[in-house]
C-alpha cells in the first residue's frame, strides 16, 4: 500500500500539533510496517533539516507550505496524483480532491468555544467542515471529540473514528531520573523544594488566571511553564494586583528534555483548563508519577479517569481546595500518584500507530 502522510509539522507546528505528528511517525516508519510504502510530505522550508528516517520504504516530499489549508487543499494532492498514493493521512484540512483520503482532526473547539478563538481564527477554521467532509475518513483524538464531529455533521458513526495520544517513555517518576540533572534543572530555574506545576501554553482557555487567584489560599509555590501566545491575559497584573510575586515562578519556554524533569520534580500538576481536545500534559505527569488535578470539563475525564481529582475550572476557591487537600496528606498524595502511572500505561504511541494503521488499512479497503 502507498501511503501518504502530510507530516508538514514535524519540524515546526504547533506545539501539540508538532508533538502528535513526531511520535505517530516514530512508530509507523519503525520496522513493523515495513511492507508499506510511506510518502511523506513535509515542509519545504524545513528542506535543510535532516529528517531522522531512513529506509528504503520511506520517500520524503518537500512542498510548499505557508498556509496549511492551501497546501492540503491543492498542492499535496497534486502530488498525491503524481505518485499514484491509495491513501493520504491530513492534518486538521483536508481536499476537495476525489483521492481516498484521511482527515486527521485534533479538535473541533472552536466550534462550542468560540470565546477562545479570535475572528480570524474562527473564519480560517470553518472551512475545515467542507473539506471534512469530502473526506473518506475523520480520525480525532478522543471519544469527546468524536461525539463533537459528530454532533456538528462532519462525519458520522460509520466514518468518524478516534486514536488516543499516547506518552512518551521519557517522561517517568523522579528516581528513575539522573540525580545530577535534576540538581543542575532545580538550579537553573531556583526551583523550591515543593511545587504547584501548571505546564502548557498560557492562553485564556487553559484558565490560569483562576489557578492564579486560588493561589490566595494556598501556601505552596506555584511554577507556571510555558509561553504566551495571542491569547493571552495580563497575568503578572493580576500576579501584583493579589499580592502573589513571591508565590508564582514562571520559567517560560522549557526545552523538551527538560519537561520530564520538571513534571517529575513537582509536587502536584494542576491543569485547571475550560476545555480540551485531549490533554497530554495531565497524561504526561501521571506518567511521571506526579498527582494530578484537572478540570471536569471536556476529554480530561476520560484520559486521567479516577486517577484525577476534578474541579470546577470556574470556581478558584474548588480548585484551592482541591489542591490543599492533596497537599495536607502525604497518604493520598501517594495515593493520586501510583494511580496515575497505572492510568498512563494504558497509553502508548506504539499503540496509536497501530490503531491509526488500522483505519488507514480499513480506509483504502472501503
């Protein structure tokens, strides 16, 4: 089978985007599949990147790539054609071509969320729905998002299928980590002995600024990893306004060998987010044995199940009382943690590549 994959974000995308195209390649351009022909599109600006795979099964494509949604839509199924692919693998857009297609949907929370998109962003967006559904088959990343896809008709029962995120084996308890490096880590950053992780992007629908106003009741530090981005609120005036500056470190960008020193380093990772697609970093800390709080809302209930406490991510004080209920004891503390590193191994990208493999068999099969 020849099968195309538009992977234009493997070396520059977005953040979480870039993370999911990396991993899922790892696994299908492994040794298993090596029966399959992959074509794999990337960016032509990243030409002067090596890419990491090499076997003679993988044929690397560079196309232009400025703008994703003209470049799925036109330019990769021209080559798509060119090459004589039975299937292709998109990300988020997807063509109007007649060519046996994938579309691969990270989320649709525009949609139900438009308060934490800009206009520009909600106009670039709704046209992911035509080009759905021109699609032979929506692949999204959990069972709340499929529910989502479907209520607002991009596909339907029969061709709207989700592959769960899996986690990286870096990320993994602290004494399973060199003790050297998370010396020169603490360091770096003056980190305390004890600490609040809040870890991602620091945009209104991750709602850290009610995370910031719980921190009025509690005693423990909070580290705050991550960069802004457009949508981002004026936290430090609120930092200052509530009296916190001593309270709340902010590290900005963390580099990706440096996350599973920090996840592993924290006392508890509290992701108090209005809404998500999925939700790796709470995976990614429980993988790394560090309890988690999270939000009731959306797929986070579904990926940490009874391995996280919950909270009203509109309520401050829930979230200050959740969080001093874990910190007042060490039993449940231990507790949250242990089942978070059994929750995290139901999840691997070994196993997403497969079930991803699947559709894509069952696609060009149709």
């Amino acid at each position: 089978m020849k099968i195309g994959i538009d992977a234009k974000w493997f070396f520059n995308g977005p953040p979480s985007g870039k993370v999911v195209v990396k991993q899922l390649l790892k696994e299908l351009l492994s040794s298993t599949y090596k029966d399959e022909e992959f074509y794999v599109f990337l960016n032509k600006a990243d030409k002067e990147i090596e890419f990491p795979y090499k076997r003679e099964n993988i044929k690397c494509i560079y196309i232009s790539s400025f703008n994703n949604l003209i470049s799925n839509a036109i330019t990769l199924p021209k080559y798509a054609k060119k090459h004589k692919l039975d299937v292709v693998l998109f990300q988020n857009f997807g063509t109007f071509s007649n060519i046996k297609s994938i579309v691969y949907i990270h989320d649709l929370l525009y949609l139900d969320y438009p308060q934490f998109y800009s206009l520009k962003e909600r106009l670039y967006l709704s046209l992911l729905k035509p080009l759905a559904k021109k699609a032979n088959t929506i692949v999204t990343i959990s069972e709340t998002e499929k529910n989502r896809i479907i209520k607002h008709k991009l596909g339907g029962v029969n061709n709207v299928h989700f592959v769960y995120h899996g986690v990286d084996k870096k990320f993994k308890p602290l004494d399973q980590h060199d003790k050297k490096q998370i010396e020169a880590f603490k360091l770096k950053y003056n980190l305390p002995n004890q600490f609040i992780l809040y870890l991602g992007r620091l945009n209104i629908r991750k709602n850290i600024a009610n995370l910031i106003s719980a921190m009025q009741y509690v005693n423990t530090p909070l580290v705050i990893a991550g960069e802004n981005d457009h949508k981002s609120e004026d936290l430090l005036s609120k930092i200052k306004t509530l009296g916190l500056q001593n309270k709340i470190i902010f590290t900005g960008y963390l580099e990706e060998n440096e996350l599973p020193l920090v996840y592993a380093l924290a006392t508890l990772f509290c992701f108090p987010s209005y809404a998500e697609g999925f939700g790796l970093p709470p995976l990614e800390a429980m993988a790394s044995g560090t309890p988690v709080i999270v939000s009731d809302r959306t797929s986070l209930p579904e990926v940490c199940e009874d391995a996280g406490m919950y909270i009203n991510p509109n309520d401050s004080l829930d979230i200050a009382k959740k969080i001093n209920t874990l910190l007042a004891s060490k039993e449940i503390i231990n507790t949250f943690a242990t089942k978070g590193v059994i929750q995290a191994k139901k999840f691997s990208w070994i196993k997403s590549a497969e079930n991803l493999m699947n559709i894509i068999k069952t696609t060009n099969d149709s």
